[in-house]
C-alpha cells in the first residue's frame, strides 16, 4: 500500500474516533442500570418478606380457626353467611327436620323414665337449632345399629355419629359440633393395661355398629397381629356388665358415657388405672348424600352456635365442665403443632434470611465493582462529562472536566456551571443561566483557550428529578483533520483544472505571440490596432481565467459573504468548461429567486465543483445528447441546489456508501473517494440535507438545500 493509501485509511479511522458518540451514552446507561438493580434487590426482598407474612398470617389464623371452631379458614368463611332464601324456602317446603340419636348414650342421647321424654346434650342441641332455623325438630332415638339403618332408608333427616372415610363416602357430613373420646377399658384382675395394640386374640365387648370395631381391624391387620373376638352387644352398659363380670377381656365405650355409667356403680377408682386411648374424634351430624341444602343450613347454624358458644353451655349443663368432651388432648396437639411450625417458619425466615444477605453483599460487590469499573472508564475518557440538575447544580464529573478547566481540586459538586471560570466561558455565549432550565436535547460549538469544543446537553430522567447530562468533547484536531482534507481535495481538484486551463490559456498567449509580431513588422497602423485589440482580448481572456482559479482556490476560513449567484455559477461553469468540452457535455443552468445572497463561497465551491465533477464522470463517451442540468434557487439565507445528469447511474447496492470517505467506484487515478464526502460534510456543516436519487443506465439526481441563518455558524478555528 502506498504512502497516500496508508494516511488516507489512518486519517479514515481517525474520523470514525472523532464522530462516535454513542459510548458516551452507553457509560451513562450503565450508571443508570446498576442503580436500578440494587432497588431491584431491595424491592424483591420486601416482597418476599411480605408474602411469607401474609403466609404466616393465614397460617395462625387458620390454626385459631381449627381449635375454636375444628374446621379450616375455608370452611369458616364459606358457612359464616346467614341462611339465602332458598334454604328458607326449602325448610318451609320440607316441614319438621327429623332428627336421630343413640337412645343408649347418655348423657348424650337417652330416655328420661321419670320424666317420659327424650334427653341429652343432642336435645338441647336440636332445641337451639330449631330456634335459629325457626323450623321444628322432632327427635327420635333407635339403638345406634337402627339409627344408622333408618337414615339409609331416608326414614329420617339426620343424626349424629363419629366421622370416618367410610362414613363420608356413604353419607354427607356436617362440620365438627364437638370431639369425643373412646377408651379400652380391660379387666384389672387379668391385665394391668390393655393397649388397643394388644387386642389381639383377645375377646372384645362392643356395641353393635361402633366405629370402634372398623377401627381395631384396621389397626390389628396394619401390625399383623390376630383379629380381636369381639362380643356385640346392644349398648356400652352391657359391655360394661360383661367386663365387670369377667365374660371378657376389654369393653369399648365412649368417655362421658363410659364416666356416667361409672359414677352409677361406683366403679371408676377400681378401673380407672385400665383405661386406654383407642381415638379421639369429630362428632358431626350425617344426612343423606345428595341433600346439600340441608347440610348447608346445618352447617351455618352449627357455626354459629360455636361462635355463641352454645356447646360449651350445653356441655356445662350434662357434665359439669366442657373440657372432658372437647377434646383437650386435640387442641393441646394443635396448639403444640402451631408452635412448633411457627418455630419452623422463624428458623426457615432466619436462614433465608441470611442467605438473602449474604446474596446481597455478593450482589452489592458486583455493583460496587460494576461502578468502579464505569468511573474507571470515566474517568479515562477524553470527553468531559458531568451531570446536572435543572438550576445548573454540578452532580457528578469525570476528571477530563477537571483538565478541560485546570482545577485539581476535586471540588465542583454543588456548583453552579455558570460560577466556573471556562465552564462559564463555554457556556455563557449560547446558553444564558436564566435560560438554562429550558436547555434540553441541544448542540453547539464553543471556543476555550483557542481549543474548539463540541457541547451536547441531553434531557436525563432519575428517581432524584430532571437531570441534564453534558458532554464536552475537543475537536478541535478533528476539525484541522477536516480542513486539511478540504484543502487537499480542493488541491487535488486545482491540479485537475490546470490540466483543463492550460489548453486554454496557450490559445490567448498564441494570439499574443502572433501580435507581437506583426507589431514587429512594418505594417499598416490598421493592421497594428488590430493586433493590439486581439492582444488585449487575450490578456482580459487570461486574467480572467487566472481570478476564476484564485477564487476557487483562496481560503476564506468560513466568513460570509454577498456574492452574486449568477457570477459564482458563471465562475465555477468556466473553470469545469475543458472537462466539459472534452466530453462534448452541455450544461444547463436556471436560477429562481434572488441572485445576491450572503453565504459561504468556499462551501458553494466545494459543492458546485465536486457536484459537476461527479457528473461529468458519470459519462462513459462522448454525445451530443450528453446533459447536465443545474437549478439554483436562493433566498436570503437559504441555497437550493440540484445537480442532474442523464448520465450511466449509480447502481442501488452503492448508493448508500457514496458519502463515505475514500469510497469510490472510479479508477484509483482517477478517484479520490473525498469528493461527495466533503460535499456530504459541508452540507451537515450547516445543518443542511442533501439526498440523491438515481436510476442505472437512466441518470442521477443531487439535491441539497442549505440554511445557513439556521446553522448559525461562526468562524470556530
């Protein structure tokens, strides 16, 4: 690669450096993104200790709900609702609700001889719910096998007895109204203790349909051990007799009425030391399945009377104390069983807690270093940042600030940018601090210490408010770079044009040649003036050639200046007429508009120049159709331009590289690659726009539009 090539692709990159913007903005991001992930950290934490809250919370209030009530939060909340009118309508249609019980538990259930009616806990129970539904009960007692026998045959409504699996398929039950207790009593001259385990081949009295003998089976099949012999009698007083009277092993009974047939034989200190925990579980009462309205009446009305407290009295009344059937063994397990989940819940939130933590430093670490790294990056950058609020109040800066202004000392937060000596230089000229709050998505050039910087101030929205984030960037090499290309190109082109002139300039120096010859002779004072005349034409030929070049040539370092656009366009037009003869092209020039402008030579030049070149080029041989047409319209700060040809076309895949440095479709002599590159430049110099459109094998179309009032553009350099 030659010495051109190489300083061409270097000066190339160079530019590509100079005009990147975007890592600057990219810097910024990152800021912003490890500030959200630490409040995203933070955010997660509170969520999730809010939801385990909320967790624990429905969890202690579910357990409080369970020992109260000895149901689930669901179903509290699903039967807390009053009576709707369809349960009304169906108890009125329904009439008297008939309600069962086991005639030979009491105190439960039982007939009273001496008063000739029913009694128990379940008839003053079914008092009361008669009352709340406003619907009559009548009760009714059979022997618990009967009393099961008859709700298979709908011959009643409902009744009460334990819960079990096998149970709930067969009928629908009722939420919990109380627990009971059942025990194996043994006989204590042959066992010190009979454990339910040990019922194995032992003979057993129970009354006929207990849930007790389904319970025994199960337990003694689960361990292997032989069947009980159970002995099945009509009540739990006869299996009582029968174990009193040693016709067997052990007796199932329930506590309270296990304890109220004690109390009638004096028995309970000589066998209360043979009593053992078969189960412990719900009372509830059981209708037929299918009957959902009146299960749902009945549940309400049973959860109401415990939030009224209504068993507790009732039981108070047939046992003295509540406790012994509410089943304190039970609610010790659950309050037990609470505590203890709490106490797994507490070690559970302690360790997550520390591992939350140790997340967070890690997490913290990370950022930390993250933004180590960005103020590294920063802070070695050449560009100047820094951020501000909207009363120009110094936020952040990098140390490039701190050289752009000379100050070592680290101590710009909380100034005003307009309080600093060459912040205030920069900006004061364009951006007024009265109208600084106003000041957002905004460029523009400034001169300090003979160095030109490039200014951007862009809008920045943070959790602190409105901020402004500046970024002062030297181009003041960039800007030579550019000039130097503009200098080299326009060198480039001279040499071009020489080549063109010189053929010009040698016909007026032969007609001077000839007239100084026949000066020479002696001839006639006609023949003299005339060759004086075509001597004076020559020379006014050649000078005006030569002021054509110099006009083109000369650095007017961006002053403006009133031309007129016809002598501009007729100046440009006579220095591109060799190319244009050589190739037998005709150029067609209209002007609309004003003809005396104020603008900038050197850019109109650069334009017009590079703009005709590219589409004499565009012509591959010579015709008489060969057509280049130039429209100039001008206001007073305003130049439209329009360079077309019908020329060969540039092809669709390269029109979008045309405006690139060093690119080129032409021949290495041929090409420098700068030319639409420097026209593309000096059109964005001033905040101009230029577009092309163009057809292969049809032509090609330049447009540009210049507004040098709205460029506002200063000598920089």
């Amino acid at each position: 690669m030659s010495k051109i090539g190489v300083r061409k692709l270097i000066t190339k990159r160079a530019l590509e450096v100079y005009e990147s913007e975007d890592y600057k903005k990219n810097l910024i991001r990152s800021q912003y993104r490890t500030g959200c992930c630490k409040m995203k950290i933070k955010f997660i934490r509170k969520f999730i200790v809010v939801f385990i809250g909320l967790i624990l919370i429905l969890f202690i209030y579910n357990q409080v709900v369970k020992i109260r009530f000895g149901t689930n939060l669901i179903t509290y909340l699903k039967y807390s609702s009053k009576v709707t009118k369809e349960e009304r309508d169906y108890l009125s249609n329904h009439g008297a609700i008939k309600l069962a019980s086991d005639i030979t538990a009491p105190p439960i259930s039982y007939y009273d001889e001496d008063k000739q009616e029913y009694a128990g806990l379940i008839v003053d129970y079914a008092n009361y719910l008669s009352l709340e539904t406003e619907t009559p009960i009548d009760i009714t007692m059979y022997k618990f096998y009967d009393l099961v026998e008859n709700l298979r045959d709908k011959k009643i409504d409902a009744c009460d007895m334990f819960s079990s699996e096998a149970r709930a398929d067969e009928f629908d039950l009722s939420m919990p109204i109380y627990r009971l207790k059942t025990f194996v009593i043994s006989n204590k001259t042959k066992f010190s203790s009979l454990k339910p385990s040990d019922l194995g081949g032992k003979t057993v009295a129970i009354p006929r349909g207990d849930l007790a003998e389904e319970y025994i089976l199960n337990l003694l099949k689960k361990r292997n051990s032989k069947p009980a012999k159970f002995i099945y009698v009509d009540n739990t007083k006869m299996a009582l007799e029968f174990l009193r009277k040693g016709k067997v092993d052990a007796a199932i009974g329930d506590e309270v009425v296990v304890s109220n047939y004690w109390k009638e034989y004096d028995v309970y200190e000589t066998q209360k030391n043979n009593v053992e925990l078969l189960y412990e579980k719900d009372v509830v009462l059981a209708v037929n399945k299918g009957n959902k309205l009146l299960l749902s009446i009945l549940n309400k009305e049973i959860l109401q009377s415990k939030k009224n407290n209504i068993v507790s009295k009732v039981q108070q009344k047939w046992f003295g104390i509540s406790e012994s059937i509410r089943g304190e063994e039970i609610q010790n397990k659950a309050i037990i069983s609470t505590v203890l989940i709490m106490l797994l819940i507490g070690i559970s939130l302690y360790i997550w807690n520390a591992l939350l933590k140790k997340t967070v430093k890690e997490k913290t670490r990370e950022i930390s270093n993250a933004k180590e790294n960005v103020s590294l990056i920063l802070n070695n950058l050449n560009t100047a940042l820094l951020i501000v609020d909207i009363d120009a109040r110094i936020i952040e800066y990098n140390k490039a600030l701190l050289s752009l202004i000379g100050d070592k000392e680290n101590t710009l937060t909380e100034k005003n940018i307009f309080s600093i000596k060459g912040l205030n230089d920069i900006f004061r000229e364009k951006i007024p601090d009265t109208n600084f709050q106003s000041a957002a998505n905004i460029s523009f050039v400034s001169i300090y210490n003979n160095r030109c910087y490039d200014v951007r101030i862009s809008p920045y929205i943070s959790k602190n408010g409105n901020l402004r984030v500046i970024s002062i960037d030297d181009i003041t090499d960039k800007r030579i770079i550019e000039r130097k290309l503009h200098q080299e190109n326009k060198m480039m082109a001279m040499g071009q044009l020489s080549v063109g002139l010189s053929h010009e300039i040698r016909n007026p120096l032969g007609i001077i040649r000839n007239g100084v010859y026949l000066i020479k002779k002696d001839m006639s004072q006609e023949t003299r003036n005339r060759a004086i005349e075509m001597m004076e034409n020559s020379i006014n030929r050649i000078n005006n050639l030569i002021e054509h070049l110099l006009s083109f040539s000369r650095s007017t370092k961006d002053r403006y200046v009133k031309e007129d656009i016809l002598v501009l366009v007729e100046n440009t037009v006579t220095l591109m007429a060799p190319k244009l003869k050589k190739k037998d092209i005709h150029l067609a020039f209209n002007h609309a508009g004003n003809r005396i402008v104020e603008l900038n030579l050197e850019s109109i030049n650069i334009i017009l120049v590079n703009l005709i070149e590219n589409a004499i080029d565009s012509f591959s041989k010579d015709s008489d159709e060969n057509t280049i047409t130039l429209d100039v319209s001008a206001e007073e700060n305003s130049f439209k331009i329009v360079v077309s040809d019908n020329g060969c076309g540039i092809p669709s895949n390269t029109l979008e590289s045309i405006f690139e440095p060093f690119y080129t479709t032409k021949d290495i002599d041929n090409g420098s690659g700068l030319g639409l590159y420097l026209v593309y430049n000096e059109v964005k110099k001033y905040n101009g726009d230029i577009s092309v459109e163009s057809t292969v094998g049809v032509g090609t179309k330049f447009s540009i539009f210049l507004d040098f009032e709205r460029a506002g553009y200063e000598n920089q350099t």
